[in-house]
C-alpha cells in the first residue's frame, strides 16, 4: 500500500480486520503494466441473499488518476464471474468530468449511492504553526487561545470508556446513532499505537472526546465530538488543534478531517470544520460497474442502497 504514495486507512489490514466482524471478506490484488507494479486495492466482498455477493473497493485502487479506469476493468476481470453482482468503488481521485467520461466509456459509472464523503478538508501540516494558524478564520484562532487562557486541558488516553461516555453524550443531544464500545475496541486491537485517543477536560471533566488513526505521513479523524459542556471556555477548539500539532510531531504531513456536510443537518459542523482553514476537496464518489451483467439489475433496483448502508 505505501509504494503507491497513496496509503488509505480504508485500504489497510486493520480496515479489513475491523470490517470481518460484520461479515466482509478482505482480498487483496495487484495491479501491473507490464513488469512494473501501479498499484493496489484491498476489496471487501459480502454475501448478499440468494448465494450472490458484491465487491467494494473503499478508497481504492490506490493507483495514479490516469490508471483508474485500467484499474478497475483489471480488477473486474479479475474477480471474475460467477455469483458476484457488482463491484462499487470509491476512489480518492479529483472530482473531473474528463475522468468520469473515461471511466464512462469503460463500463464504469458514478453511482447514486455513496458511502464515504464525496468531500472533506484536508490539512497540510508540512506548514510550521504560525502558519497554520494564520491561515485560519479569525474567530476559531481566538477560540483557540481562549480555552487556553481559560485553563482547558487535553490530554492522550488509553481509556476507551472515557472515550465513548463522551461520544454517547454527544450522540444524545445531537440524536444520531454511534458504535458501541466493541466496535471501538476492535479499532484499538486492529490498529494499535497508531490509533490516537485524545480528550479535553475542564475542571476535571471529560468535555470533548477525538479519536484519529495515523498511517504513514496521513492522519484520519474518525470519530469526536463536544459534550456541550463549558461551552464559554470553547474546549474542543483547543482538542482540534493540539490534535493536529501532535500529528505533525509524529511525522503526519496531511490531516484529513474526515468529510464535510452533505446536508443541513450537518452544516455546523462543517462551519466549524472549516475555520481551521485547510483546503476543501472534492472527489469523484462512488463507481459502480457489473461483475455479471445479467444479475447487475438485482443490484442496481435494491441492493445498492442496503449495501451503501452497511459499507460504511
């Protein structure tokens, strides 16, 4: 996965570990041209009913942007026929119509179904502080320094239920649904020392929670959250950014966020997102293509969604 430049926790064993407990089957395949090697992609296949199954490619191939319509059609052929319907890939490759339209002409279209964000923010840590800093809107700097000058404290932990209380606090309030402790626990098994748990405390109570897994020169955040607690002392301002200076200590180049709204349920977060500066990119979503054309129509009026769903 590091020879292509393009490591993806999505695309790493522990990804494929932490999704066997629910069913999905990991396989790994190489991409050639000629002696040389492009790439690679991890896939995850789940039984669907009747003995069929799909195939899915989480933030995969990891090739160049120019190889990814070769990729996939190498990759459908390699999976084969038989019993599997669809694969659905979800590249980390820009948002370009040049590049859709030659997927296109591959037999490989944009799904209408997406399963992981279509866009995020994506920090670049190689900057010194200052910088990061600067680049940030006014309010969220001033945030930043208030907490600190109001006592807020953050810290690393191994604690995972002092991590979850907090997640569940904010699941509570915000009335979305959130892993139980299992869940979190098997991240932990599957990823070890590069799974980072950091928390911000007031007073001696847990008010923010973040969790983010390291991978090469990348960081992914993948879970956090505010307790709504201390909200004049501006706590999880301060978690964010000693989140990302402790990456950048370790080597982390580009910090990724981890998707901005699709919605208006979400646009405060992605507000808050945003004031820390980064750069917002796009990417080209999911793409479906048939494994076995005359079963795709199973998948295509049904499955899709369901699956999209419980990819996640």
């Amino acid at each position: 996965m590091h020879e292509t430049g393009r490591a993806h926790l999505l695309q790493s064993t522990g990804w494929a570990e932490v999704k066997a407990a629910t069913a999905w089957r990991a396989e790994r395949y190489v991409l050639e041209e000629g002696d040389a090697r492009v790439g690679c992609v991890q896939v995850l296949r789940k039984r669907l009913v009747g003995g069929l199954d799909m195939v899915y490619a989480p933030r995969g191939p990891l090739v160049d942007d120019e190889k990814l319509p070769d990729a996939i059609v190498a990759l459908r052929k390699a999976l084969g026929r038989g019993m599997t319907v669809s694969l659905l890939c979800d590249p980390e490759a820009p948002e370009s119509e040049r590049l859709a339209s030659a997927l296109e002409a591959r037999g490989v279209r944009r799904s209408p179904v997406y399963v992981q964000p279509r866009r995020t923010l994506l920090m670049d840590l190689t900057q010194d502080a200052e910088k990061l800093l600067g680049a940030m809107r006014k309010k969220t700097r001033q945030y930043i320094h208030k907490a600190e000058r109001e006592g807020v404290v953050t810290e690393k932990t191994t604690d995972l239920a002092r991590f979850h209380r907090v997640l569940r606090t904010v699941a509570e309030r915000d009335r979305f649904g959130v892993h139980d402790l299992e869940y979190f626990a098997s991240l932990v098994e599957a990823f070890g020392d590069a799974l980072q748990l950091r928390m911000a405390r007031v007073d001696g109570q847990d008010v923010g929670a973040l969790l983010v897994i390291r991978i090469a020169d990348r960081a992914w955040e993948l879970f956090g959250g505010w307790s709504g607690a201390h909200s004049e002392k501006r706590p999880f301002y301060l978690l964010k950014w000693h989140s990302l200076m402790q990456m950048k200590e370790l080597g982390v180049r580009r910090y990724d966020m981890w998707g901005l709204a699709e919605g208006d349920e979400l646009a405060g977060v992605e507000n808050f997102k945003l004031g820390f500066g980064g750069v917002v990119t796009p990417w080209i979503g999911a793409l479906e293509t048939p494994v076995t054309a005359f079963l795709f129509p199973l998948w295509r009026f049904g499955a899709r969604r369901r699956l999209a769903a419980a990819s996640a």
